[in-house]
C-alpha cells in the first residue's frame, strides 16, 4: 500500500476543509485534502450554490408569467427544466473544479476517496488507484453533514430530501415539504414559483421558528400569495396506505396528496462511518466539541463546520477553516467573531446578525414602504431593523426582511464586527437610492432623528 505523510490532513472538501486546505498550502504547510465525493461538499455540489440557480430560475420564470402594474406584458412563459437543470448543473460543474485548482495553486494535494481514520496520526483512503495510507501531523475533521431521515418518513420512492429536491427533472404537480426551515421554504418557494402545488408543514407556530415572528410574517404572506398551501402547528406522521402525506394539524388529521414529499427538517453532522469513533472526542451532543481555535479533545486533532454545531453555515465553515490552517501554522489566531450572519434566500429574504429585539434592550425598525428603493423594485414588502443598547448606543443586531435583503448582511456584519454605534451607521453616507439607507435611516430612528418616516 502506498504511504503519504504531510504536516495537515483535512478529512472533507466541503467549504471548511476546502478553504483550511488552501490556507495551509498558502502557509507553507504540506497539506493533504481528501473527499470522497466532489470538491465543494453539500454547498457546492447539492446546498447553497444549485438551490440559489434554482431559486433564480423560479424568480425569472415566476416575473414572466406574473401580470404586473408596471407595464409589461407577460405571456405564456415556457419552462425547459432540462435546461435549467443543465445551466445549473453547469455553475456547479465550473465552482467545483475551480476548487480542485485553487488546491493545486496553493500546492495542497486532493486526493478523492473515502478516508477511515486509524487513530489520531493516520488515515486510509480507497482511491481508484487502490488503497492509500495518509500519516499526519495534524488532522482536520471537516466531514460536514448529511440530511435528517424521518422515522416515519424515511428517505425513498416520493419520499426525497434536499439533494434530489435539486435534481428533479421535472416541475412535479404537487409537492409536500415538511419542515419551515430556511431549505424547506427556499427550494418549496421556488418550486411554486415554477408551477407546483406546494404545502408546506411546520410544526411550530410559525415558519423559521427560531427567528421572532415579526421578522418572518412577511415571508408568510407572501408564500399565501404564491399560492402554497402553510400548514403551521402540523406535524407529519407517515404515508397513507394510498401513498398520501398523513398530518396531524392543530385540530384535524388531514391526508395531503403529494408527487414528491421534500423532508427538510434539519441536517446531522457526519460522525459515523469512518472511524472517528475511535478517537473517542469529547462531543456537544451530537457535534464534535471545540475550543476557540477548534481543537477537539485530542492534541493536534481539529474539527470545523457542520461537524461542530450551529448555525451550520457555509461561511462558518470557512471562517474556522481559516483560522485552524493559521493556528497550525502558529500564527496567533483564535475564533472571536462577534458577528455570524445568515441569510434565508426566501422571498422575500431574510437576513439576521446579532440579537434579537428583547426586553433587556432597545429596537428600532424602518418599513420599506419608505424606501424609495424599495417602491422602484415595486417590493415594498419587509422592515430593517437595529437592536441596539440603550445606553451606549452599541449596535447589538442588525435585521432585514425584503427583496433584495440578503445584500444586506456585509454592512450588518461589518458593522457589528467594528462595534459601530448608531451614530457611526447614521453618519455614514449611504448612496441613494439603495437598500442600504434603510440602514442609515433605521440608526437614526434610534436615534430619534428619523429624516424620512
Ligand atoms: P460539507 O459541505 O458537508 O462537506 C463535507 C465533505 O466531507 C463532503 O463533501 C463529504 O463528501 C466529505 N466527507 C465526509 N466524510 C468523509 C470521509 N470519511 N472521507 C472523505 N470525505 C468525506 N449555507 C450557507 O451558508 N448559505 C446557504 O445559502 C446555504 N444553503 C444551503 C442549501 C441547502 C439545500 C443545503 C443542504 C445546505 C445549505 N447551506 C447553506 C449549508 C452549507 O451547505 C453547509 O453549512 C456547508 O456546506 C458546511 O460545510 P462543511 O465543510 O462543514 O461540510
């Protein structure tokens, strides 16, 4: 058997593994990526980048066939989703590779093929060319996460998750999705806005639950508008003998018919299968447990993203890919982000940073319905908002729900990152006209000089 070594072996090419695999080839590290699928892992090959074209596809073909008051005439818009499946396909396909090059360019090596830790030093790999046996001086876990099965909903026949969700080849007629989490209500907008019947159960009270409901009210209202059928306060119990999705609803049972039953309840970091259980880490429930510089329980063994707990983001991944390459290379680095944003690409979106509204601090919130901007994208729908301390006038969160939201979330993390006050984002000149003066408008609600409400 052939024996490699290198100084870091990162077990996952997703965008932790991947991102700390080019920063340590940058640092001088000689580094080894293994992946056992493609590079890229879910957020490339089946997460954030195809259910982002898909969702672009649905808003083109949607504002096509929609009558509107600007103008426009709509017609009778066709879909060819082979093609839209091959477009997208092809983004993917042209993200992925450009990863395995800026591996090589960095001279980080990628090896393809499933790694089995042996103990904390040394990996096995079966490639195509046989099996392999990786010795290192530091390990990476950057194994990320896999869709959650429903016991009673198990993965098969109707029955898809996320990753064949993406894959359809056709819009189908109807489509149940359970779970109003962000990938339920991303790929469930979008598939409406293609053609399909969409019901969407939530067993909450509301849709993203652990975002307040003034945040996701206008994201509900507008799914009523795009036609889907909201189910909250339901929770899904199985298939009928007829094949139909059985729910329990606040006050009835109720058989909804269903082509496809998208499950879209969460996601389970990977932590089975190849070996890491012999490591025996210290665990957070099911995540592998970390310190600030995302060292695990064992020396010289680390672990990043999905793996180590929420929010299970592809930015995360990288942030702390980043800094376990730095670490390793001894720069003096540890995690002390202060601002995680994350953003729902629903319609319209949703983007969070920082705290919530509460009673222990004050808030602001600025409607679109006064931004110019938003009345010329004809989408006045959604607020920004600041949470913000009282006292010192610290900005503590920055909200937005709008069309066009999610290009928000630079400014807000920015500006929680620099620990801006309200003044400082109220002098700040922002061009008009843009989203962005919402942001200035909203800090100088705060403020108590609100120049346009
Ligand atoms: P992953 O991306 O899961 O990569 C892990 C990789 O490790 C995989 O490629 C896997 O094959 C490989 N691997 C596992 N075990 C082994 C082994 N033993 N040997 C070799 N290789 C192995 N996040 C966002 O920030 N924004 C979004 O808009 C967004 N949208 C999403 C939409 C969907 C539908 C989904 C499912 C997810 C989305 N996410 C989004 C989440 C995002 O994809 C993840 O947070 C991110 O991919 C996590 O990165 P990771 O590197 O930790 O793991």
């Amino acid at each position: 058997m052939r024996t490699e070594r290198c100084q870091v072996l990162i077990i996952g090419a997703g965008p932790g593994g991947y991102v700390c695999g080019i920063r340590a080839g940058q640092l001088g590290l000689d580094t080894i990526v293994v992946e056992g699928k493609a590079p890229g892992g879910t957020c490339l090959n089946v997460g954030c980048i195809p259910s982002k074209a898909l969702i672009h596809a649905a808003d083109e073909f949607h504002r096509l066939a929609t009558p509107n008051k600007i103008g426009i005439a709509t017609g009778a818009a066709t879909l060819d989703m082979a093609q839209t499946q091959a477009w997208k396909d092809g983004i993917v396909a042209r993200l992925t590779h450009g990863v395995s090059g800026l591996l090589k360019k960095a001279k980080s090596r990628l090896i393809v093929g499933r790694a089995q830790i042996l103990d904390g030093k040394s990996a096995q790999v079966e490639t195509p060319e046989g099996p392999v046996r990786i010795e290192c001086e530091n390990m990476v876990i950057a194994s990320g996460s896999h869709p959650t099965q429903l016991s009673a909903l198990p993965f098969g026949g109707k029955v898809i998750s996320s990753t064949q969700a993406l894959a359809l080849s056709d819009v189908p007629k109807t489509l149940a999705v359970v779970g109003g989490g962000y990938i339920g209500l991303e790929i469930g907008t979008a598939m409406a806005k293609l053609g399909a019947q969409v019901t969407i159960l939530e067993a909450a009270d509301h849709i993203l639950p652990q975002y307040d409901a003034a945040l996701t009210k206008p994201v509900e209202a507008r799914l009523r508008e795009l036609g889907i059928d909201l189910h909250l306060n339901s929770m899904a119990k199985g298939l009928s003998a007829k094949g139909d999705l059985q729910v329990a609803a606040s006050e009835e049972q109720i058989d909804i018919p269903a082509d496809h039953i998208l499950v879209a309840v969460g996601r389970v970091p990977t932590t089975q299968g190849f070996g890491l259980e012999g490591l025996a880490l210290k665990m957070a429930g099911n995540y592998i447990a970390v310190d600030e510089k995302c060292q695990t329980s064992m020396r010289q063994v680390f672990a990043i993203g999905d793996v180590t707990g929420d929010p299970t983001l592809a930015h995360r991944a990288m942030a702390q890919g980043t800094v376990v390459a730095e670490h390793i290379a001894g720069q003096p680095t540890v995690w002390d982000k202060r601002a995680m944003p994350a953003v729902c690409f629903t319609d319209p979106e949703v983007v969070v940073v920082g705290k919530l509204p509460s009673d222990d601090v004050a808030s602001a919130v600025f409607p679109l319905s006064a931004s110019g901007r938003a009345m010329t994208m004809d989408r006045t729908d959604g607020f920004v908002r600041v949470v913000y301390d009282e006292s010192s006038e610290l900005v503590l969160g920055l909200q937005a729900v709008g069309a066009g939201a999610s290009e928000l979330a630079g400014e807000f993390s920015l500006a929680i990152e620099m620990c801006a006050t309200l003044t400082d984002i109220a002098q700040t000149i922002h061009a008009h006209p843009t989203l962005g003066e919402s942001v200035q408008e909203v800090s100088l609600m705060g403020l108590g000089q609100a120049l346009h409400l």
